[in-house]
C-alpha cells in the first residue's frame, strides 16, 4: 500500500486521490467534531477518543509499520507539543459555545493561515482564482461570527470567549496541519508517521478525563463513553489519516482549503443529530464557507 501511494505523487492521479481523501477527511471531522460535543462532557469525550486511538495505535507503530528513522523522533515530539495545545483549546471553545457557532470559525479560520504556512514552508503558490476563493470562505467566516454575536441567543453570556477560543484553535489547526505535512513527507514510510503520532498523540487526554471525571459530582456511565471512544478512535484514524495522506499526495494548502467542506456537513449534523438551530441565513453562510474552498480547487 505504502508503495502505490508514493508512486502516485506528483501525477494527475495523485491530485484526484488527494481531492477524494480531503473530502472524505472533511466528511469525517464534522462527525468527529459531534463526537466529542455530543451529549457528554467535551473534556471526557476527547479523553475517551483519544484512549481508544492509543490502544489501537499502538500495536501497528511498534509491530507492524518500519520504524521511524532517528530524525523522526524530535518531529514527533513537536507534533506532540502542537496537537495537546490545540486539543486544550478546542475541549475549552466547545465548553464555552455551541457546536454549529465553534465549529465553522475553528474549520474556516485554518486555511488562510495554512496556505500562508504552505507557501514559506513547502514553496505552494495560489492564483488569482484561488486567492479569491479563500476571500469568499473567509467572508463566510467572519459572516457567520458576526450573525453570532448579534442575534444568537443560546450561552450569550459565553459567546465572545467561545469565537476567541475558536480563532485561537483555527490558528492551530493551521499550524498542525503545515507541520504535520512536514512530518509525513520526511520519512519514507507515511504510515510509520501515522501510527506514531496516533500513539504518541493518545497519551495526554485521557488522564486529563480521569481527573476531571473523579472530580464530578455526578459521573457519567462508563460504557458509553467507552462506546463513543471507539466510535470516534475509528473516525479519528481515517479522518486524520485521510488529510495526512492528501497532504503527501499534493498540496497542502488545497487540501488545507478543500478540508473545510466540513462546515456544511457540521451544519446538517448539528441540526439533524444534536439538536442545535441553525436557521437558513447560517446555513447560508456556511455554504458561503464550503464554495470558497470549491473556487479554491477550480482554480488550481
């Protein structure tokens, strides 16, 4: 498998195959995001996730993928540093504000600062068409905090902190992403990069959820957290992992950009499985989102 990947960069094919695993990747972080939003405790759902991957992971980095080469190693470790701090501030923005307000501003507010991040770190280039492509997801964007913050009702007294949070998680969204694409173009084997960072990713949340759950007055039942956990360890793997490959496969910044898709799939999950309102103008508007990254790929 490894092989056919690689023998698919920087070709026609490889351009489609990385279109697909954006799109999929996108499908699959809106599902994720819900995860961890749901019904319990952010903090203990992303504890639970996180165990599960760690489990799963485990095994494959140390028994079955070649194993990473010695300058992997400090890559690894600043992946780490990146992913907890971002994980830290997403459980804080989805403590503070509802899943369809945090989520399109963490999603849109990443691509400009990832395209940015691209083009110093890799040498990617946008055009004209791209470039405008990214102003139409970014006045989606800021549309939709802005119809937030005047007519949204539900945690008002929250909001403002939730759309900060969520900024501050997008930036670092943006730079896992550029710094993870690093990460999986130096060493030979992609999924050796995978596995390890699963693995090493896994380690932190879930005793942050151990604290914080003997902490609780009134503790949720354990097995369905356990159940989400895995649920959300699965989607995590091919959600993560479908990025990380597209990002091998061609640019970073289109796939960056292409991955933001997710903000319509967010909208139709937060109405239709958790409940939120999400109104025609924000449905709008997170569409607004979803066709800045279209013109984004048009125009490549």
């Amino acid at each position: 498998m490894s092989q056919f990947l690689l023998s698919l960069e920087g070709t026609e094919a490889g351009h489609t195959a990385a279109l697909f695993l954006a799109v999929l990747a996108a499908f699959l972080h809106a599902v994720f995001g819900a995860l961890q939003k749901g019904r319990h405790d952010p903090w203990l759902s992303r504890g639970a996730i996180d165990g599960a991957y760690f489990v799963m992971a485990a095994p494959f980095a140390l028994f079955v993928v070649p194993w990473p080469e010695p300058h992997m190693w400090p890559i690894f470790a600043g992946a780490w540093v990146i992913h907890v701090i971002y994980k830290l501030l997403q459980a804080l923005a989805y403590t503070k504000g509802a899943y369809t307000v945090v989520y399109p501003v963490v999603r849109g507010t990443g691509p400009l600062f990832a395209v940015i991040g691209a083009g110093l770190l890799f040498g990617e280039h946008f055009t004209a068409v791209q470039w405008l492509g990214v102003a139409v997801l970014l006045a989606g964007i800021f549309g939709l905090a802005l119809y937030n913050l005047i007519y949204l009702q539900t945690a008002r007294d929250t909001l403002v902190p939730a759309l900060l949070l969520a900024v501050a998680t997008g930036l670092f969204v943006a730079l896992y992403t550029t710094y993870d694409a690093y990460g999986i173009r130096s060493t030979a084997d992609p999924f050796t990069f995978l596995a390890w960072f699963f693995t090493f990713d896994g380690i932190v949340m879930p005793v942050i959820a151990l604290l914080r759950y003997r902490t609780m007055a009134e503790r949720p039942a354990l097995a369905p957290l356990a159940l989400r956990g895995f649920s959300g360890g699965i989607v995590a793997f091919f959600s993560f992992g479908a990025i990380m490959l597209a990002t091998r496969l061609d640019k970073v910044g289109e796939a960056a950009v292409l991955r933001e898709t997710s903000t319509v799939f967010a909208a139709l999950i937060g109405w239709l499985v958790l409940k939120e309102t999400v109104g025609p103008r924000r449905i709008a508007l997170m569409s607004l989102i979803a066709l800045g990254a279209v013109i984004v790929e048009l125009g490549s």
